[in-house]
C-alpha cells in the first residue's frame, strides 16, 4: 500500500516515522511543510522539513522533538557574545545542514534535490519531499503585533500574540515539488499527520494543484487535538482565538471536504457520534517509538478497511 | 608613539600581537587586509581579519596561528557528510564570527563597524580595521590552471599552481576603511608587519589613497623571509616563480619607494651592505609570545633612533 503523508514539525514526524518503520521505504512519501523556512544568520533554515528529516534517520532529539541529538553549541554561542541573536537556537551539527543546504542553493539547486541527496546521505529510505521549492512565507496577522512572519510568531514572540488570520505569503507562485503530484496520484491514501491544521497542513494543501489532487484520493486525518488539549505548540491556542472551539471535531471539520476518515483519541471517544465521516478512535498520543509504531499499524489497518467498506 | 600596521595573516597577526602587549591600545592600529576574503558556504570569510583578531584576543590556535583554540568541528564535518567541500575548514567557534558577520552585513552593515565591535566583545584594546569596506578579492594568475580566487588557490590548490601575477578585483571602487587614513596619518610610524608582500601587503597598498598617504610617513617592514625561507606560507615560492630571488632583500625591493628603514633576521646580516636604506638585524623569528614581545620591542625602539637621525 503506497501511502503519502503530509506533515509539519514535531508531531508529523513522530506520525511519519512510525509510516517509515512499518512501510517498505518505496511505499511511504512524506510532503512537508516548507511555510515556516526563514533567513537566519544568512542561512536557509528549513525547521518542518529538518523534523522530519532527522526524526525519520534516528538523529533527532528526543527531548525537544526538533534539532539533533547529542547537539553542541559552540557556533550559536559564539555569535552571542557577538551580539548575535539569541532567539532560535542553532546547533553545531544542525549547523552542517544548513551550511551544504544554503551553498548548494547558492549554487541554484533546489530544494527538492538537496533534500533527495541529504536524505540519501543520512539512511533515509523513505522519499521526503518538501511541499514546493518556491519560497512560500507563512505569514501570521495578530492583534497587536501586525502581521509577522511564522517563525518571528512562532520562536520569537513564543506564540504570545492572539492571532487573527494566516497568509501564504509567494503561495500562489509556487508549484508542488518534483514527484509531490505523482506521489499523491499514486497512492492509496493520504494520511494528514497530527500536525498543526493551521500553519503545517494548509500551506500544503494551498500549493496550487495540491487540492485538486486530493479530491480523488482516499484521505484521512489524525487529529493533533487530545481531550482538547495540544500534544505541543499552539494549536488549541489558535483554534481558540480564532473563535472555534478547540477540539478533535473543529480539526475534522478544518480538512473538509476533503476527508475520507478521521482518527482521533480514545478519550474522545464520546465525538464520534458527531462526525459525519468514519473515524477510528485509539491512542494517538506517540509518547514512545512503540506507540508511534502502534497508530501507524493502527492507521494503516483502518485505512485498508475505510477502502473495502 | 602612534604606529599603525600593516598585516595579512599570520606573521602579521604575530607582530601585531606584540606591538599590543607592548603600546597602549590608543597608540595601535592595525590595518589587515580583505583581499583573501571569500563566500564560503554562503557565509562571510575574512581569513586575515580573524587571524588577526584571534590572536590579538588571546583566542587564536597557536598550533596551527589561524582559527580558535579548542576548536570542535561539528559543523563542518555534518556538511562534509552530506557532501559538502571539504577544503576550507570552519570550526564551530569560528563559525560563529561568520554567521554573526553575515547577518550583519546582510542587514546592510560595514566591515569596519562590525570588526569594531567584534574586537570589543572580544576584549581587544588595539583598534583593527579591514583595508576597506568595498569587496575585493585578490586574483592568481597561473600557468595552468587560469586565474584563481586567492582561496582557490592557496587552500584548495595548496600554493600548488605556478603563480603568473596577482589582480586585486575591485580594488579600483574601494576605498581605505573609516579611519585608516587618519590612523596613517596621525601614526608616528607605519610598521609593514611579515606578511606576504604580494598577496597580504600589496592589496593593503593597493587601495586608493593608501601609498600617497604613506609617502609621508616614515615606514619600515620586517622581512618574512629569513635565510631565504618563508616562516609560513608560499612567499618564497612566489618571488621565486615570478623571477626574483627569493631573500629578505627582494622583499627591500618590493616595498621600495615607500621604504625609510628594513628589518630583517640576524642569519641575513651579509645582506645588509646590499641595502640601500637603514637596516635592523635582530631575532625576527617569532617563535614564542616572548619573541613576539621582544621584536616589537626591539622595531619600536629602532624607530625611535630612526627619527631622530
């Protein structure tokens, strides 16, 4: 079963990586969100796509979820006793992605490509993909800060502004990554991850043509909200502001109407009654490699199901 | 007394480092030069800049005269890993210079201010200023291999190609960096530090205004070529391929008209008779930091007598 899922940072990959431990590498595509890559220090830092990345090679942090394990400072460090800002954190070993990503973009390479070779390099068999190689900014309308970019919301200003809207800033210039279409085309279904609806899942489904490929396709979503909490980041903070209410249903009813099937907690169990589509109700909090392994099995099993009803 | 150096390197940094340890930081500055600066990894490198300001800090490798002490290599060896160039080493330390440099200049900041206030965070009393603020970078003709960017050059090609001539691109738009011409002029001196005269000291003498604001002064250089050998670096084999003999009285010659006194080792005193200007012989290998001290002391107390004969 050829699956492609879409993913944004920290909870995309734990979701991604349970697909990449369960699936034979040429089964598994995973598009990532590309909305929240930004200049820092004169780099192209690229945070969702770097998650997964690392997530999926077994280098990534297990604390933080994000950056490298076993991680030195030297570098970020130095830059602040230069006055360098402190903001968002760069490791030493993160630091060599960056370095070969920004010389080979210098270089006029895309994304796409480099993402290929590095994923080559690190032992990852599964195809990850950034969602388009055109620069897309989201950009975040708040309150009382005006309109910022994800990044300067996100590390920055640590999510604190209430939020009144997103913009895809270059969205309608971009054009899904080399192989994203073919990917989606081929596939059995699509497995939106348990990332944030909002600023990792639809700048995906902006990139022209992504919506359009979709409607054909078997699509179901996890939901990134448990017994109305978020696992991480602001989820349940932006559905909130944004005047819905933050739960598992609001997070069905974002993707509509493109989904098929909707998995969502145990403990929310007493939803299902209001979806309107099938949904599968297990334990979707991937607190160990084990539970990530679980609800990919549990996913891929349901899905084969949802497709003989 | 005022003195103002010329340096490249590390036989520069070395001479400038002792002048330091023995003129109060208002009565040194040191002009480095910029000619060797490149894009690497699409960071900012200003090879001399660094070596000179390391050393004056108290923070170069005295190993190796460039880079940092206890220097790790995080960085560079993941961007090797996925495929990275490999010939120009960043450390993780160092790397930090860079990127704060980087982000500074991109935000539309000078050299010289940056460099100001890198040597204050790093506790350096002497002022340092790069030759200019404008790109220029030293070109290497050669009779194989075409005309090569200095790094290309001298790192990736280890000093291999036999070298034609020198070219300083852009040196026709720059201008001396804010402050050194005033330096220059207000210095009781200018001490031509053991650096290279082709590829360290020509850039810096090269730049619009710099030899007309030296022909009033009284100048000296010390010689970094002892016995007919270079201490570091490709100096001999340059005065040897482009036709002269490779001694401290070939470097004499170079600097000639702007020359009021040489200093050159004690092993080159038959030499001496063959100058046509005041001469020094004395230790000039600076082996230690208790030599380094001991020839700035020994070129500030020649000065001294030089201007009074």
């Amino acid at each position: 079963m050829r699956i492609v899922a879409l993913a944004g940072g920290v909870g995309g990959a734990k979701l991604a990586h349970g697909l990449a431990l369960v699936l034979a590498p040429e089964q598994l595509t995973v598009v990532v969100n590309t909305g929240d890559d930004f200049q820092h220090y004169g780099l192209r830092i690229c945070p969702d796509l770097d998650t997964v990345c690392y997530t999926l090679a077994g280098l990534a942090n297990p604390l933080t979820g994000w950056g490298r394990e076993n991680e030195t400072w030297l570098a970020f460090e130095n830059a602040q006793k230069l006055g360098g800002p402190d903001w968002f954190k760069l490791g030493d070993m993160d630091l060599g992605t960056h370095l070969e990503r920004t010389r080979r973009l210098s270089a006029g390479e895309i994304l796409s490509g480099i993402t290929r070779d590095f994923c080559k390099a690190w032992g990852v068999g599964a195809t990850i993909l950034p969602m388009t190689d055109q620069p897309v900014c989201t950009m975040v309308a708040t309150a009382d800060s005006g309109e910022l970019p994800f990044q300067e919301y996100f590390v920055r200003q640590q999510c604190k502004p209430v939020v009144k809207g997103f913009r895809f800033a270059g969205i309608e210039s971009a054009q899904p990554a080399p192989g994203v279409l073919q990917a989606i085309q081929s596939a059995e279904a699509i497995v939106i991850c348990p990332s944030n609806p909002w600023v990792s899942i639809d700048p995906i489904l902006s990139v022209p043509g992504l919506r359009p490929a979709l409607a054909e396709k078997t699509v179901v979503a996890v939901s990134p909200i448990i017994g109305g909490k978020a696992v991480k980041g602001p989820v349940v903070k932006m559905y909130t502001e944004l005047g819905f209410s933050p739960s598992a249903l609001s997070v069905a009813n974002h993707y509509q109407p493109h989904l098929n099937g909707f998995i969502l907690d145990q403990i929310d169990a007493h939803l299902v009654s209001e979806l309107t589509i099938p949904s599968l109700t297990t334990d979707t909090l991937m607190s160990s490699l084990t539970k990530r392994t679980a609800l990919a099995e549990d996913v891929l099993h349901w899905i084969r199901r949802l497709k003989t009803l």
